[in-house]
C-alpha cells in the first residue's frame, strides 16, 4: 500500500496480523481510488506506473482494465500473484532509485509520500516517468479529522500516541495537503485535489482496520509512556462496538499533468 525507505517505515515489522490489516485498508480506500482514477481514463492502452503498491488491489484493478502495469515496491512478496495477470513487478525504492523517464501515462502513489523523507526528489522521480500529457496521482491522508465523534473526539491521548510514534518514523500526519504543493513545484499542470472521509461503525471491516493501527502500533506507543495497556484496550474495545461511530482520516486526491515539451 506503500513504498517507504527501508530502515524507518512505522509498519515494516513482523506484526502476525498485517496482512489483514492491508486488506482492510484496501476496502475502505480502494472504491475512491477506483473512481478518480477511471474519470482521467485509464484503461486499454496505458502504460501505468502504482508505486507502493503493497498487497496490489490498484495494480491488480488497473490491469483488469486492459491497462499495462508495473507495480513496484520495496517489499514485493505480496505482488507476486499478480505477474498471472500480466503485473510486471520490480523491487524499487522511489526515493532512491530511478524510473525510466517519459514512459507512462498514469504515475499513482497512495499512502507512499507521508512515509519517505524526500518527497520533492520522490515527486520529480515520479514526474521524470510521466510522459508529456501524463497524470500524477498522489493520495495521502490529512488526520486532523480522524477520530472525530458525535460526543467530541474519540480516545484523543491514543490517536495522539499513535501519531507520535509515526511522526518519530518520518511520517507527516498533513501530508494530504502537503502533496498539492509539491505538485504544483514538480511543474505539474492543471494541478486539483479533492478529499474524502468515511463515516466509520465499530465492529465493521473499516472499523477493524482503525483498531489493527492500534495493536500493530501497541508496543513503541507504551514505550512512549503516555498511554497505558488499558488505555490502549479501551480504545480498541470501542473501536469493536457498533453503538460508536467517528470520522476517519481524509484521504486527499492531488492530480497534475505533464504539460507537453515547448
């Protein structure tokens, strides 16, 4: 779901429970994903870049669209069974590694530039691999909203534990709306960005997924000391009930196009 420099990623460890944990994030973002991505038109003849692409329901969805894909990743385990359909699959850091420039039409990364360090070189990486009338999709989420509840917010001492720890790891809880800028910075054109958040009931898949974060984050948030187990329980309990409902995240779509040589 993300492509993230080696050594500091938040969630590159051995949690027994991450491939679910990736699944359930694929079903609360893909159907948005879809969506944006089939109104710019890809399908038959694309050449298509998905960078970060984790367990690849964006790589597998656009190769189902007659689209050509290379999906890359620094773990690509969980790609494998994509290369049966056609997935061209390459190990690849995009904050270290070069593309091969002017080559596709579609460049998308979604939750990919809130997790590396360089996001100005990762950008214009991923914009060198567009070619001239190409689109760059950028979606990364802004947290300010995550949490929120009909009585105030949700567990906040937890939600901000939980960031702590990422923002120790390179991750920037903004990011969303970081990406509209660098965008703009690559020289993108027509440069637009929208949001979208979901209405979350505990104990459904979507509401597994948020106390998933939790458990995986569990142990650096008590090493941190200002949450405790029971704290952390609580909130996981919570999340598994369906009398409570909050609002997620907002997953910003930034979209630029390369504007033709001069």
């Amino acid at each position: 779901m993300a492509e993230r420099t080696a050594t500091r990623y938040v969630f590159g460890t051995a949690f027994e429970r991450e491939e679910e944990r990736l699944a359930l994030g694929e079903a609360l973002w893909d159907p948005g994903t879809f969506e944006r991505l089939a109104a710019l038109g890809a399908g038959p003849g694309w050449r298509c870049l998905e960078v970060g692409a984790g367990r690849g329901s964006v790589a597998g969805w656009l190769a189902e669209r007659g689209a050509a894909v290379t999906a890359v990743d620094l773990d690509t385990a969980r790609l494998d069974r994509l290369r049966a359909r056609g997935v061209a699959i390459r190990r690849l850091d995009v904050t270290r590694d070069d593309l091969p420039e002017s080559t596709y039409d579609l460049v998308h990364a979604r939750l990919v530039m809130q997790h590396v360090g360089d996001r100005a070189g990762a950008v214009a990486r991923m914009v060198r691999a567009l070619r001239p009338g190409g689109h760059l999709v950028l979606e990364d989420t802004d947290t300010a909203s995550l949490f929120s509840h009909a009585d105030g917010l949700f567990h906040p001492e937890v939600k901000r534990a939980a960031y702590a720890v990422m923002t120790a790891a390179g991750y920037h809880p903004r990011c969303g709306l970081l990406d509209v800028g660098l965008a703009e910075e690559a020289g993108l054109a027509d440069v637009r960005a929208d949001g979208r958040a979901e209405v979350v009931r505990g104990g459904t898949a979507a509401g597994r997924w948020f106390a998933l974060w939790l458990e995986h984050l569990r142990p650096n948030m008590l090493a941190l000391g200002s949450v405790s187990e029971v704290d952390i329980d609580r909130a996981v309990a919570d999340l598994a009930d369906p009398r409570h409902t909050w609002l997620s995240q907002v997953m910003i779509t930034v979209t630029g196009r390369k504007a033709a040589a001069p």
